[in-house]
C-alpha cells in the first residue's frame, strides 16, 4: 500500500517479495531511490493517464506563442474565458505539461466564492506558495524562509519585507513603517509584490495563474490593473481563468489575448467519449447517446459516463462498451449538477457524508482541518482515497501539508447543497473552532476565513466578532470595498442578537467604523439607512457625542447627495452646540462634515467662519495629526477647504499658502484622503485663477491618489476639474475627453454633488469649436443640476455662460442673454465669489460690445479688467 500511495512522488528499485511478520503470504518490496518529479496528486494523476486530453489544438497554440513572447521579455497576459465545466482548468494544467519544467516558475492563486470580500486572497496564495509558507508554520520560520528567499533572490530587495509581512498577518514591529498613511502602505504593497515577480521572471520566466476570477475581491483587481501595467517588458506570462460574465478592463492592451474556450465539437466529443471509456471500443449507439446528451461540455460527458458506468446502464463485452438498456430507458437528470447529486446519492453513507463536510470547508480543503472536525483519522484516509478513485476529489498537494481539491467547484457546490441547512450551519461552526484550534499564532490571517464560517453557522456572537475583525484589517490595506462589505455583514449580524444595551452599543460602534469606507465609496447601497438607525441608537441610548456624529453624518450624506441645505441644517446645529463647550472631539469631526456642505454650496464665508476656530483649537491642543474617529486627517482637510474659499473670494495668494500648507502637512504624515481632498483645493483655486497648467497638475495628481486608494466619491470632480484645465490650456480634445470620464464616474457612482461639472466643461468644449447648439444644450442641462442641488457656484457660472452662448447665437437675444448675465452675477455676487463676478461683467461687456454699445462696452470691460488685475487672474 505504502508503495502504490508513494509510488508517483519517488523512484523505487523493486527488490522482490519478503517475508513479513503478521502476513501470510510474501510481499513485494521496494527500496527508496531518490524524489521524482511530480509535487501533487493531481500531477501523479496526469502521469497515470488522467483522462486524455482531446483537442484545443489553437488554444493550447495560443498559449505556447504567449510563452514564448514572454521568454523573449514581450509579457503576456492571457484570458482564459468558459462557462462551467468546457475545461479552463485542464487547459491551464495542459499548459505545464506542455512546457519543459526546468524552462519557467510557476505560481498559482484562485478565488474563492465567498472571497469576494478578502483583500488580496489569490495573491496571498501566490505568495505563500512563493516562500513555501506552510500551515502552522510559526511566524519566526517563516520570516526566516522569506528573508533568505528575498537574500537569495536579490539583496537589495530587503526593502519588500516590510509590506509582504504585513499582508502575510505577521507582526511589523518598523515604527516608521507602521506609522506610513494606509495609502502609503498599500501603495508600497503593490509594489512589493510587483518587484518580486518581475525579478523572479529575470531569473527564469515566471508563468502566473490566477482561476475564478469572476470571484476575485476588488483590491486584488486592482492589483492585478496596476501589475498588467507594468507586464510589457517582463518575463511574465500571466494567465486568467474566468467565466464570461467577469468584465475587465484590460483587452486594450496590446499583450492581452483571450481564448474562448467554446464546448467540444462533435467528432472531438467523440474522441472525449473514447478516452473515457478506454479500454473498449465504444458502439455507435452508446456514442451518439452520451453526445447528445452532454452537447459538448467536458465536465458533462465525464459525469455522465461515470453515471452510466456505476448504475450498470453500460457494460464491457467482448472489448466493446454496449449498452444494457434502451436509450429512451435511461434516467439521468439533464444537468451537471444533477448528475453529480445522482452520483453522490448512490455513495456509501461515510463516503457521501465526508465529501459533505469536506464541501463546506470549501473548493480546497486541507486534511488537517477535516480530521479535527471529523475525529477520525484511518478511515477518514480511506474515504479519501475512495472519492479520488471515483473521480470526486484529487490530492492537491501532499508537501508541506496533505490537502485535497474538489475536482470541479460544481462538484463542491452540489456537495455543499446536498446538506440540510441546520447540518450545514454545525459543520461551519466546527470549522471555525478548528482553526481556532490549529492556528492560535495566526488568526489575523484567517480572519476572513473564520468570519465566512462563524457567518454561516448558528453563533451570531462570533459571527460578528470575526466580521468585525476583518471590516478592521481591510481598512489598514485600504481596502475600501472589502471594509464596507464586512462592516455591512457584522451590522446585520448585529440585528439577529438581543436587543442589549452592549449591542445597542456596538451598533453605533460598527456604524461609525463604516463611514469613513462609505464616504470613500460615495455612500453605496443603503448607507442612509446605516446611518439612521445609528441615529436611532443612540437617541435610545442618551448618547448625545454619538448622537451629534449621526447627525453630522447623515448631512454630509444628504449634501452629497442633492440635499446639502438639508445636510447643513443639521450639521450647523451640531457645530453650534459643540462650539458651546470647546468640545474638540465632537467639533473636529462635524466641522469636516459642515466645510464638506459649505463646499457644495458655495457658502466659502461659512467655511472661513468656521473652520478657522477648529484649526486655532487644534494648533492649541496639539492635535494636528488626529482623525478624531474620521478615518482622515482633519486638520490639513480643512486648511484645503480654507485655502479654497480664499481663493474662490478672490484672495489667490493667501487661498495657495492655506492649500500649500495643508497638502504639505497631509503628505508628511501620508494621509490620502488628506492629500486628495488638499490636490483639489489647491486645483480649483488655480482654475478660478484661470491658470490651467498648475490646476492640471495637483488634479492629476489627486486623480491617481484616489484610484490607487478605491476613493470614488472624489474621482468625478477631479476629472471634471481637469477637463476644465485642459480647456484653459487650449487643449480641447483631451478636455472633452476628462469630461466624459467625469460624467461616467457621476453616473456609477450615484453622487448628485458636482453632477453639473462635466456638462459645464462639455459646453465650454462645444462653443470653442464652433458648435453653439451643443453649447447651449450642455450648459442649459449643468444649470439645472446646479439648480435643483442648490449649488450657488455651478447656478450662478451656468447662468453666466449661458449669456454669452445667446449672445453670439442671435444679437436679437440681446435682452434675455443680458438677463442670464446679470441674474448670474447677482448670485455670485451674493456669495461674494469676486473672481466670477468679474467674469461676469467680461461677458456682459462682450455682448454690449457685440450689439453695438459701444460705451457701456467700454465702462464694463473696464470694470472687469480691473477686478482682474487686483486679483491677479490670468484671464
């Protein structure tokens, strides 16, 4: 047995039959020769004659010619795209038998079904795999193996630790590390893993797999976005495996190719059948039969055949594989699924209830974690070994650690299914106690894992306490998604537990944890609700400080979303009552919320009456550096916003040192948010300037901070902004084309706040090139998004370019074209925005000039030019 078990890992030297104490017969021995070559059952599989491979001749030719661009330093990306069941994952594995071993390193992630919500999960794969990690390894062994790995490789890629430790759930004790801005760290992630992959392809090119991408987390995408960027020059093939509703970004590139893996043809299906049913010839009946119920899908036709086989409807006679009944007889369900279930109903009980319990552990599972759920250990090796001969399951790996795959993710669906749903929620709650068990070192990084089990069973309690955990890990790797997600799931946890005072007091907790992700995301899904029944909570509860932050809360939702009057209202009542007291805890967080309003609005007198008492007490207290439960830094936020209403009152000087000192302060402790939100301001006060080339660079920059960082709700005025730079610059197309990258983000994202933007900048677009209908259109749509969101700026600009736009349509328009002019300037005016005014009365001399008045022209031109140059705008 040792030797049938053993015999695809080692070479053995056969030294006859001898005699051994307890057997009545001799037995064959052998003698261990050296290791072979294969490192997974699966392999071993493959070596024995795992079913033939049939066709896909042009793809596997696809991928050989990928390979090879990648060994000549051409990266490659490839994906792999099927439904269920056509055969990805043998392509993939065709791939490395095609490949000459000793020729490239291979590295290998998956996703997981429920692990849409673990930040980086296939690339933690890929690097544990990398260095060798093994389960219940101590943290001390395997910092050892990475540092002599990271050494071997190349020295000066020391550096890389840090962050690859962090993301392993292993302890960083580098203060200066530690202390990096969340942004700061991700970014520095990506680039770790990146440099690590780039120089292992420098040695021996590197293929890298990643399968069911179509349930890939969303930090891993981006991820994956940022290491395709850099693919082109590397040794790298990367190979994607995903069904075809994933949609991605990529197929630009000119070094992705995708490969539809379509189901089999008809004669190839045939020869499928053959080499299922390989040691017989199979009739023509029984042939016509299996291919016309499978319609060409691999995974079919094996389930199938396998079926027909175990409930006797086919026999071997005479070297020939014939049918025992009549076609029209056979019973057997017209799906894969069904076909599996049918398959696993006629299992022994202990073979049927282990792949159970095995399917809730998930697609891989390890037999260490199965053992300790089950208690058994020798019978549990042989029910192994049973469902790898009926085809069910393959060895995965043996070394470091025996663990098993299910041979398709179906196959552990329908497993999965098969549980009645109390049996399934023990099962999951014994997992969770095992890891618990095996892991104690480790949990961090099973978190996600622990909470995914704990969620499904029947402890609400741990259920919470792990989804909690996890909201907390994802949001240290800004991961923004992933945070909202867990936070979500523990708040509706929450919901399931008793109405305590101590869960009252974690619902408001969690609540204010998801905020700052929220806010990020631009409030998805029902963040209105999240937020009013923390309001809820805490008005039950007495709790005035959380009560105050709900409100806050809920306005800036409100402005960011259309309301911003209603928003206001109630965040001025907050400030006021805080302000009262000198409470810094409550005044610091409401006064971002309230500036954020004042900034949608256009209320910039506001913001310099308020957030200069929260700056002066800050300063006082030596709290700069502070979030104050925000998830941001408050203090340079609100020199940005102080900085932006200086200048948009036309003090551009005093309005860029505010900005410069806040994006500077932002950058020194690496607070993203801080540095975006600082980027813009300092990008809008160089565009009410009118000088397009430095508001281009800091909306750039905030630009690539959010989308490094998954910040959304700041992406659509940030193109917006810089479309309107490039306009200043004369670079019309790629104005328009900022624009409309603005108005598609404002539509995915749902936010009303700076809606008008992308319409005002494609209006300015339009009249510069000739086009004074479209011109008219688009301004005539931003004056009404400026209307119905109260945003006195975008109102008050709208009305103002919409006078000019008459005026040079039809000087018979004269009297309406100078109404729109004087009601804009009035609004600004009101506002005391003193640049626009001043834009105001340019145009409203413009058009006297054009209708022939010619002194009033003069009077008003003068008058603009005047308050232009005091101003020392660049109009």
């Amino acid at each position: 047995d040792t030797h049938s078990i053993a015999r695809d890992f080692f070479k053995f030297e056969p030294l006859g039959k001898v005699a051994v104490k307890g057997k009545e017969k001799p037995l064959e021995a052998y003698q261990l020769v050296e290791v072979g070559e294969v490192e997974t059952r699966f392999e071993a599989a493959v070596a024995r004659g795992l079913t033939k491979f049939v066709g896909r001749k042009k793809e596997m030719a696809t991928l050989k010619e990928a390979f090879e661009k990648a060994q000549s330093g051409s990266g490659q990306v490839v994906g792999i795209v099927g439904e269920a069941g056509v055969g990805k994952s043998r392509i993939l594995l065709e791939l490395r038998g095609m490949l000459p071993k000793e020729e490239y390193t291979y590295l290998q992630g998956r996703c997981l079904h429920y692990g849409s919500f673990m930040a980086y999960l296939p690339m933690l794969d890929i690097l544990r795999s990398y260095f060798d990690v093994e389960e219940g390894e101590r943290e001390f062994v395997i910092k050892k193996k990475m540092k002599e790995k990271i050494t071997q490789l190349d020295e000066e890629l020391k550096g890389i630790l840090l962050p690859l430790h962090e993301i392993l759930s292993l302890k960083v004790d580098d203060e200066e590390y530690l202390n990096l801005d969340l942004q700061k760290k991700r970014e520095k992630t990506f680039e770790a893993i990146r440099d690590l992959l780039i120089r292992e392809s420098e040695n021996k090119p590197l293929v890298l797999a990643v399968e069911d991408l179509h349930w890939i987390d969303r930090t891993s995408e981006e991820f994956l976005t940022y290491l395709i960027g850099w693919l082109a020059n590397s040794n790298i093939l990367l190979v994607l495996l995903y069904r075809s509703e994933y949609t991605h970004h990529w197929g630009s590139k000119s070094y992705y190719t995708q490969i539809w893996v379509d189901q089999l043809s008809t004669n190839t299906s045939a020869e499928l059948v053959q080499a299922i049913l390989e040691e017989g010839e199979v009739v023509p009946e029984l042939r016509e039969l299996i291919l016309n119920r499978a319609t060409g899908n691999p995974l079919f036709m094996e389930e199938f055949t396998h079926t027909l086989l175990e409930n006797g409807s086919i026999q071997k006679k005479d070297h020939q594989y014939v049918l025992t009944t009549k076609p029209s007889d056979i019973q057997v369900p017209d799906t894969i699924q069904g076909i599996v279930a049918a398959r696993m109903d006629r299992l022994e009980d202990n073979l049927k209830r282990t792949m159970q319990v095995a399917s809730v552990i998930g697609r891989d599972f390890a037999y260490r974690i199965l053992h300790t759920i089950t208690g058994t250990r020798e019978e549990l090796k042989s029910y192994l070994l049973n469902l790898q001969g009926l085809e069910f399951i393959y060895e995965k790996s043996l070394f470091p650690e025996l663990e098993y795959i299910f041979k398709h993710a179906l196959t552990q669906e329908v497993a999965y299914n098969s549980l009645l749903l109390k049996r399934r929620k023990e099962i999951h709650e014994r997992i969770g106690g095992a890891i618990e068990e095996l892991y104690p070192d480790r949990l961090e990084e099973f978190f996600e894992v622990l909470a995914h089990h704990y969620s499904k069973s029947a402890n609400s309690e741990k259920s919470y306490q792990y989804l909690k955990l996890s909201g907390d890990k994802a949001t240290c790797s800004y991961s923004n998604w992933e945070a909202f997600r867990f936070y979500h799931e523990a708040i509706n946890v929450l919901a399931r537990l008793p109405d305590t005072e101590e869960n009252k007091r974690r619902g408001i907790e969690v609540r204010l944890l998801i905020e700052n992700p929220m806010l990020a995301l631009g409030y998805p899904e029902d963040s209105l609700q999240i937020l009013q029944e923390g309001e809820r909570l805490s008005r039950e509860l007495g709790d005035e400080r959380s009560l105050a932050r709900s409100y806050s809360s809920m306005g800036l939702y409100y402005s960011l979303r259309g309301e911003p009057l209603q928003g206001i209202k109630y965040q001025e009542k907050c400030f006021k009552e805080a302000a009262k007291i000198q409470d810094i805890e409550l005044m610091a967080p409401v006064a971002f919320d309230l500036c954020s309003s004042y900034q949608v609005t256009g209320d910039y007198l506001e913001t310099i009456e308020v957030a200069p008492k929260v700056l002066d007490l800050l300063e006082k207290t030596q709290r700069e550096s502070e979030s104050f439960g925000k998830g941001l830094n408050i203090y340079s936020i609100l020199l940005a916003f102080c900085g932006l209403a200086m200048g948009w009152l036309g003090k551009f000087e005093e309005g860029s040192t505010l900005c410069e000192k806040g994006l500077r302060f932002a950058l020194e402790i690496n607070d993203l948010f801080g540095s975006v939100l600082a980027e813009y301001a300092y990008g809008w006060v160089f565009l009410g300037k009118g000088d397009g080339e430095n508001a281009v660079q800091h909306l750039q920059n905030g630009i690539r901070y959010c989308e490094e960082g998954q910040l959304v709700m700041m992406l659509g005025i940030l193109w917006g902004g810089a479309g309107w730079g490039y306009y200043l610059l004369g670079d019309i197309e790629t104005a328009r084309k900022c624009a409309e990258r603005a108005h598609e983000i404002n539509i995915d994202t749902g936010l009303s706040v700076n809606f008008f933007l992308p319409n005002w900048v494609l209006s300015l677009v339009h009249l510069d090139s000739g086009d004074v209908k479209n011109a008219q259109s688009y301004m005539e749509e931003s004056l009404k998004f400026g209307q119905n969101n109260n945003e006195a700026h975008a109102e008050g600009t709208s009305r103002l370019y919409l006078g000019r736009i008459l005026g040079r349509v039809d000087t018979s328009q004269f009297i309406k074209a100078e109404e729109y002019i004087l009601q804009g300037i009035k609004i600004l005016d009101e506002k005391k925005m003193k640049p626009w005014c001043s834009v105001g009365y340019f145009f409203l001399g413009e058009l006297y000039a054009n209708t022939g008045q010619t002194e009033r022209a003069l009077e008003t031109l003068k008058k603009a030019e005047g308050m232009m140059q005091e101003m020392g705008m660049g109009y």
